[in-house]
C-alpha cells in the first residue's frame, strides 16, 4: 500500500512542516466564507492519512504520516513560520556569538508536558543526548555532528557550543522534544522503538493530547487544554487511514472526511462542479518535492555535458506538467523552489528545441548517419534503459512522455518498471543504472551537500548519479559553515547557475500539493508553507459544528 | 482413525520445517533490505550510520542459516519476534490485532457463500437449462468477469453517495465513542455490509458452479435411479441420496479454504479503509519486514496442513469407501 506518488517522492521530510511547505499559496475559493467570524471552541476535524502511521516518538521514524501526527503532539525549540523563517517555539529567544560558534536558548516558563511535569533544559540536553546516542535508531542524528557540547546552564537557559561554524545550527533545533522523566531508560538503552510512549500514550508539549490510536484505522487526538500558546479551538482531530485515494474522494463527497490531499486529476477536473465548491475549499501550493531525470554520469555518453544539456532541451517541461500534473507542477530550474530565499531565477534556461538538442548531440560526435532516425557514434546506436519504480502513475507517464521526445532527436529509450525497493538495492545503490526517474524530498534549508558533494558517492550515500565538480564541492562546503545568511545567499546562487550549466540531472518540475478542507473550517490563511501551520487557530462556527467533542 | 491422524501429524513436521526454510530463504533473495526502507532515501538527509545500526539490530549481517537457526530457535518458543518495522513490536501482537476483523469478514462471508451456493447449485443442476439455470449462469459469468475493486466503487457511489444508506469505507463512524450501545453495534454492521456484499459476490459465482457440477454428476448415477425407483418422493432423493453425495467434493473445497481464512483480501481491504490480514501483509512485504511476513507464513502453513488433514479426515467420516480402504491399505 502507501505507494502511490509517494512512492516517487519516498518519504518527505518536513520536520516542524507539520506536512506542509510551499509557495504562492492560491486559494481558489477566497469566496467561500474565510471571512471574519469569532472563534470558539468545539467539534471535530477528521483528516484522511494515506498510509499508517509507523508510531509516535516522531524523531525514530522515517515516514510523513508519522510527522503528520507527531507535528501535533510535539513541539522543538524553534520551528519555520508561515513565510518560512525560523522563529522561536519552546525558545523565547537564542543568541549567537559573532564567530557562530556559541547558541544559547532562552527557553520558554509557562510549558508543561502532557503529563503537567514542566519542560526544562534537561529535556532539551536529553532530546540532544537521544539523538547523538549511537544506539539510536534515528536518521536525523547527523544534525547534531557539529555539536561539541550542550549544557543546561539554569532550567530555562540551554547553551550550545560548536566545533565550527554550522549553518543548519539552528534549523536542526526544531527536532521534537521528549520528555526525559518519561523515556531516559528507553533512550539510553537505544530502544525508543520499544518504548510504551511509542505506541500508545505518547507525551510531548504540543497543541494536542494523544487519545487512542487503531492500527491502520485512525488516530484520536484531542486539544490539550494547557497548552503555553493557548487551547487550540478545534476540540478532537480524528486521522482517518484510508488506503485508496478513489475511496478518500468518495469519503470526501459524501463529507465523510473534512481534509485530505487530492491527486491532480481529481482536483482538475472532478471537483469542479458547485456542490463539491460550496461544501471544500481547494488549497494549491508547491511542495517541498522536484521530480528528476537522473543519468550515471559514470557512463561515458553521459558524462559529456552536451549530451545532458541536449536532453534538457529536448524534453518540453511545460507540455510535461501539463500532460502529467495537468498543470499542477512548477518548472524547476534547479534543485530549490520558486519563491524561497535561496531560489535563484537568474540560471541558465533550457527551453524546449529539439533543432538545438540535436545540434548539441552532433557537437559530441552522435549523428544520424544511414538516417534511419537512430543517432549513432562510431557505430555504436543511441539507446539506454529508463529505470523507474512501481505503482507511480504519474513516473509512467513522465517516462513515456521523455521516452517520445527523445525519440524526437534520435535516441532510443526503453523503459523498465521495478518494484522500488528492489530498483534502489540492486540498481541505484550498485550504480547499476543508465537513467532512472527520481523525485528528492528537499528541506527548507538550502544545504544540499549530500547530494553534489563529490565525496558522497560510495554506495549508501546520495551523490547516486556520481556527480564530481570542484567548484560545487567549494560552493557547497562554504555554504554550510557560516550562519550569515547573505553570505550563505551568495553562495547557492552561484551553486545554482553552475548547476543549470553542468544539468547533472534534468530538473522537471516541483510538485503542487492540493489539499482541500471542508468550507466550514474557518481561519485558514494559505502561505508559502503551506496550510497546516496555524491549525491551532481553526475553528468552526458554532452553527455550522458538526460532531459532538469530547 | 488415530493412529492415521497421528502419524499424519507427525509427518507434517519436516513438511512445516521444508515450507519455512524455502520461505526464509526466498524472502532473503528478494532484492531490496529492511534497512533501505526506514532511512529515509528520497529525502537529503539521509544517513548511512542508522542503516548499519540496524542491521546489527535485526542480526541482517550474520551468515543466512544462522539468521534461520535464531529464527527457528526462538519459534519453537512460540517467540515470533517483533516487526522490523519502527514501531518494534512483537509479531503476535501485530497479527492478533488484524486477526478478528479478517476473520469476522471471512467467516460471515463464507457462511453467506455456503448458504447460497448449494441452494443454488441443486436448483440449477436439478433444473439444467431451464431459465433459473441460465440467469445463474450469466449471473456466474458475471461474477467473476467484474473486478473487486470496480464493483466496490460503484457500490460506494450508490449506497454511500448518492442515496447516502450506508457508510463508505471504515469500521466505524467517527461518532462512534458517543453513540448508544446498541447504536454502536448497528454503526459496526453498517460498514461490513459493502465488503462483505463485494467478497461474497465473487466467491459465490465460483462455489455454486462447484455445486452444480458435482450434483450434475450425482444425479446421472444408477442410486438415483434406483432411489427413484423405489418410489421416493424427488425431495428425498435429491435433498437425501443425491445431496449428501454431492457435498463430498465440496467438503475438499471448504477445506482448502480454511487458511484463506486469515489471509485477508488485499484489495477489498484498501479500498474499504478495513485494517485486517491482507494490509498487514502487503505492508509488510513492501517493507521487507520479515519477522511479520515468516510470522504470517507460519500460521498459514500450520492452518493449510491441519486443514487438509482435517478434509482428509472428514472425508473418511463421510465416506464409508474411503475408510474401507485405509484399513486394507494398512493391512
């Protein structure tokens, strides 16, 4: 199951997102009464998960249902606002000394777990002993490697210190604090999976209590009354596992579900009669994901650079979106997304012309010489093989669509569909691959060191096309170890434009996240993160409260 | 009789021990490691430590027969082990979680099945080619030409959307907590009614052409002939000579479903949101989870071999020949 689109994107990351990121939010139905009411209190919001939640000490799991959930029960010390800045959450304030080096946290008086114990320092050099704890089974520990110390220097002053200079400092303080008088034991041993908290019963210091969580059924949650920032108005949230994405829309038809995330088609064209208009509201914004042709540069008519370029020119990117997003999708030009602050719109363009694309593949020496419309070089014919993973529509058709177009210009491609974890095991981890269909989850935070960085291509890292550029390799490595984020700012925007130059891979395009939520949920105000950010502030009018809660 | 039961069992040991082993090993060949699926590898932050982490966690990097032999080890304990996936818990609990409401499902819908199979079977075969024959021929056809999850939708847009009766998908209403007892239940009822309707309706096209033929063969017999004969009304003859007769094959059939018992469907599963067997297991394999996937592969196996020995046996209850022969087998 759970394998549909996600199953290209993997598993997103969007620590602190609470599921959410984007940009140029456009609601399409401002009509449709998010006008001013006053809040209360009350009802119950009931949101369709894909996929089961895996449990719920967020910080040892991997997948977005989890985050999902867990972005309502936990809080970190800092997390990203509606215009994806970072702004204190458990912390009132931080400082940095001027060589980056110090962070000191003021952390927040009035906070309580769940259990009404208060939140202190010590949760937070625990959260950080948990998560540098070799036994942990987290794949957020590298956050931490550039810590040298953590100290609780008074109950509500923590102070942090720096081997050198980290730019992500910051940023990685959002991880979900966890209540040390509950799970110490746990932690220290390494078996937080194992923890009781993991499954039922959890305790974090965010907006929502955990009430009862069926297995691939729903998860319960209720408004903690206590909560330092004040109750949230919606009184219960229910999570709905719901497999299928047809049965999701016809739940949400029959108002069985008041949120859930459509697929393009069902937005574009199956939900636009006056019924569906009146009783939803739709929601679009870019996520936090881009879509990829990826090529082993290993292979020598790939590590050509023209060759790539010439690809990039061939493939029609609009006519993609259209054809496979119906629209839904913003073209990438490179790996950031449109509208956030490292996003550089002064790159290299690759508009689509195919006369271009063949020039350039005659440039490195493919022509098409018995004009049997196969390009060939010294003999040997154009012609590679197509990777990508089961169960993802939308991959088919993006393969289908480029396998055409570079037809067009005389290549061959076969494509050849496999199931995902074998394709990542037997394929993209032994590079045994020619060009595959990826999509990279990206985080808010525009370090991308693991992925161009030349260093990282053995089998278990993410430089998976082999990707090897000093000049990246410098930008990238500056980028990280400073925390003025002008200078950082200058950096990636020159990482960009060599980027678009190089076309290690051809960018295709970022996706569009399309939730929609019932018309009678007040005070969403979309942003470029998203929706789910100010949840604590919906609210239902109280003529329009639908179930009793609790 | 016990002595055939016994020595039934004791053979069906090696057999259970040869099942896991291939099973283990196949399992193991499948390209793809558990630790792959939990590290997060579409994201940038990706970490290469807790993968090895957790392969020393799950014991991946010893040698495959000692990994069995742990496994085997720990089994004759009754420890199933827990799941590999990050919730970490023990196997049993997992399954014994999604058992009831797979078996709930099965059950009702293979009593359903059963009731209205062999009425339909005797009546068709009693009466071949005459109109209630063919309707339920074309409706058989129709049976098993329409897809589950076709069916299933289309069901849901009736039902649930446009005249809005019953629910779409779930178990439960999200109101449930605040309904009265006796409401809850009637809530529970309403949201099998559609995937039991949709796993009957396939099921059933198969199992009354079992019964149609087996009792088509029957009736041609001289027994019945001569039951006629004698003088019997038609009721005794077909309800009595002929459909005691008939059942034997059916019995088989009955049999071999038992394990299909605990093995949910995967496709009315997901698409009525229904939390059972057949979730847990797809879920499982994607993950390459494989303490739940040997868990379940177990008690499959354990459920097939008991149930073909109980057909085996049954058989002999309700067939005098084949005790007969057993005897003079052993003798």
């Amino acid at each position: 199951m759970r394998r549909d689109v996600l199953r290209l994107a993997g598993l997103l990351l969007l620590i602190a997102l609470a599921g959410c990121g984007g940009e140029a939010d456009s609601p399409l139905d401002t009509a449709a009464g998010q006008g001013a009411a006053k809040p209360v209190y009350g009802d119950t919001y009931i949101e369709a998960l894909q996929g089961n939640i895996s449990g719920l000490i967020p910080n040892v799991l991997t997948d977005g249902p989890s985050f999902e959930v867990a972005g309502m029960l936990y809080n970190g010390l800092v997390k990203y606002d509606k215009d994806l800045n970072l702004v204190g959450e458990l912390a009132e304030s931080w400082q940095y000394s001027r060589d980056c080096l110090d962070l000191t946290f003021k952390l927040r008086r009035n906070v309580q777990w769940h259990d009404h114990t208060p939140f202190t320092a010590a949760d937070v050099v625990f959260t950080y002993d948990t998560m540098v704890n070799p036994k942990t089974p987290t794949a957020y520990g590298g956050d931490f490697k550039a810590v040298e110390s953590v100290d609780a220097v008074d109950p509500y002053t923590v102070h942090v210190r720096y081997k050198h200079p980290n730019a992500k400092a910051l940023q990685s303080w959002s991880i979900w604090m966890l209540p040390k008088h509950l799970l110490e034991s746990y932690a220290r041993e390494g078996k937080l999976r194992e923890a009781p908290q993991n499954r039922s019963d959890p305790v974090g210091t965010g907006p929502y209590k955990f009430k009862e969580w069926k297995a691939g059924e729903k998860v319960v949650l209720v408004a903690n009354p206590d909560y330092f920032d004040g109750r949230p108005y919606i009184s219960r949230i229910v999570y709905r596992i719901i497999p299928s994405s047809a049965t999701t829309f016809l739940e949400l038809k029959a108002k069985g579900v008041d949120g859930a995330k459509l697929t393009a088609l069902q937005f574009k064209r199956q939900t636009e009669y006056p019924a569906f208009r009146k009783a939803y509201n739709k929601y679009q914004y870019a996520a936090n994901v881009y879509v990829y042709l990826g090529m082993n540069l290993r292979d020598a008519r790939f590590a050509d650079r023209r060759v790539r370029q010439a690809f990039a020119h061939a493939i029609n990117k609009r006519e993609l979106i259209e054809g496979v997003r119906l629209g839904l999708a913003r073209e990438a030009t490179g790996p950031y997304k449109p509208g956030t602050w490292q996003y550089n719109p002064n790159v290299h363009q690759y508009p689509y012309d195919p006369g271009k694309a063949r020039a350039l593949l005659a440039e490195a020496g493919w022509n098409d010489k018995n004009a049997d419309g196969i390009l060939t070089r010294n003999g040997v014919p154009f012609k590679f093989d197509l990777l990508l993973a089961q169960g993802s529509d939308e991959g088919r058709k993006v393969a289908e669509i480029i396998q055409a177009s570079l037809k067009d210009i005389g290549v061959q491609v076969e494509i050849r569909v496999i199931e995902w974890a074998a394709l990542l095991k037997e394929y993209i981890k032994k590079r045994n691959f020619e060009a595959v269909i990826l999509a990279w989850g990206i985080t808010p935070d525009p370090d991308q060191y693991d992925i161009w960085h030349s260093s990282k291509t053995s089998p278990d890292e993410l430089n998976r096309i082999g990707y090897a550029n000093p000049e990246v390799d410098e930008l990238l490595e500056k980028g990280r170890s400073t925390c003025v984020e002008a200078d950082r700012k200058k950096y990636y925007d020159r990482l960009q434009e060599v980027l678009a130059d190089d076309q290690p891979i051809v960018f295709l395009y970022f996706r569009d996240g399309l939730p929609v939520v019932s018309s009678r949920i007040r005070g969403i105000v979309p942003s470029p993160i998203g929706i789910n950010y100010n949840f604590n502030e919906w609210f239902v009018p109280l003529n329009l409260h639908r179930y009793t809660a609790g | 009789m016990l002595g055939y039961a016994l020595r039934r069992l004791i053979l069906a040991i090696p057999l259970l021990v040869g099942i896991t082993f291939v099973s283990f090993l196949v399992i193991h060949l499948a390209p793809g490691e558990p630790t792959d699926m939990q590290s997060d590898e579409s994201s940038t932050r990706s970490d290469a430590k807790v993968r090895q982490l957790l392969v020393e966690t799950y014991g991946l990097d010893k040698p495959l027969h000692v990994q069995y032999w742990n496994w085997v080890k720990r089994l004759v304990r009754l420890d199933f082990g827990r799941s590999f996936s990050p919730d970490a818990r023990p196997v049993l609990q997992k399954i014994a979680e999604r058992l009831p409401i797979t078996l709930l499902l099965n059950i009702v819908e293979l009593a359903i099945i059963v009731m209205l199979a062999i009425p339909i079977g005797v009546l068709s075969a009693t009466r071949q080619y005459s109109t209630f024959d063919k309707i339920t021929t074309v409706f058989v056809f129709v049976g098993f030409a329409t897809p589950d999850f076709w069916l299933a939708l289309m069901l849901m847009i009736l039902f649930g959307v446009q005249l809005g009766w019953l629910p779409i998908s779930g178990l439960r209403s999200p109101t449930w907590e605040y309904l009265a007892f006796w409401r809850q239940q009637w809530d529970f009822v309403g949201h099998l009614v559609l995937p039991i309707l949709v796993a009957t309706f396939g099921g059933l096209a198969g199992f009354s052409r079992y019964m149609r033929q087996s009792m088509l063969e029957v009736v041609r017999q001289d027994y019945i002939q001569s039951a006629r004969a004698k003088g019997l009304s038609e009721g005794v003859v077909i309800g009595k000579h002929a459909l005691r007769n008939a059942l034997l094959p059916i019995v088989t059939v009955l049999g071999l479903s038992l394990p299909g018992l605990i093995g949910g469907s995967v496709i009315v599963e997901s698409i009525f949101a229904i939390p059972g067997m057949g979730q847990l297991m797809v879920q499982a394999v994607f993950e390459r989870d494989y303490p739940v996937i040997m868990g379940n592969l177990v008690i499959v196996a354990t459920l097939t071999l008991v149930a073909n020995l109980i057909a085996d046996l049954t058989y002999s209850l309700v067939d005098p020949r084949i005790r007969v022969a057993a005897r003079r087998g052993r003798r």
